[in-house]
C-alpha cells in the first residue's frame, strides 16, 4: 500500500504542485473541507497524513476516525485550526 495524503481545505488550490513534488509512490488527494465529519471519513479512512489549507479548521473527531493517521500540517503559523 502507498502511503496516502490527504490535502484537506475548502479548494483544490496547489494540489498539482504537490502531486508533482511526490512522485508516483504517494497517492495524494483533496477533500473538501465543508463535507461533514461522516463523508470527510470515508473519504480519509487510510489516510496516513493530512495537510491542512488556509484556515480550515479539522475536528478530533474526523482525526478519531483515520486509524492510519500520522500526521497533520498545516500551511498557517500555529495550531488554533486543530
């Protein structure tokens, strides 16, 4: 299995570049940041790592639900959005 990323923000914006920087051993995806905890689950359910966009703002709970997750980044100064 390849190690799955999830770029998680209301827009897609940058997620070429990403893919690009990766390589084709990453699988690399966006979820949008309005769907609710349940749908955002499903979606994220082997992700290993998430990087947050902007001001998007992710719940325990939806943390909670991804067993395989490691990490979570985000692209801002500081930690008010976890």
């Amino acid at each position: 299995m390849s190690p799955k990323i999830v770029m998680y923000g209301p827009e897609e914006t940058l997620l070429d570049q990403l893919r690009d920087s990766t390589g084709d051993e990453t699988e690399i995806e966006w979820v949008d940041s309005n769907l609710s905890i349940e749908e955002a689950s499903s979606a994220m359910k082997d992700t290993m790592a998430i990087i947050l966009r902007g001001t998007s703002n992710f719940a325990t709970e939806l943390a909670a639900k991804c067993p395989n997750l490691r990490l979570i980044q985000t692209t801002s100064a500081g930690t008010n959005a976890l």
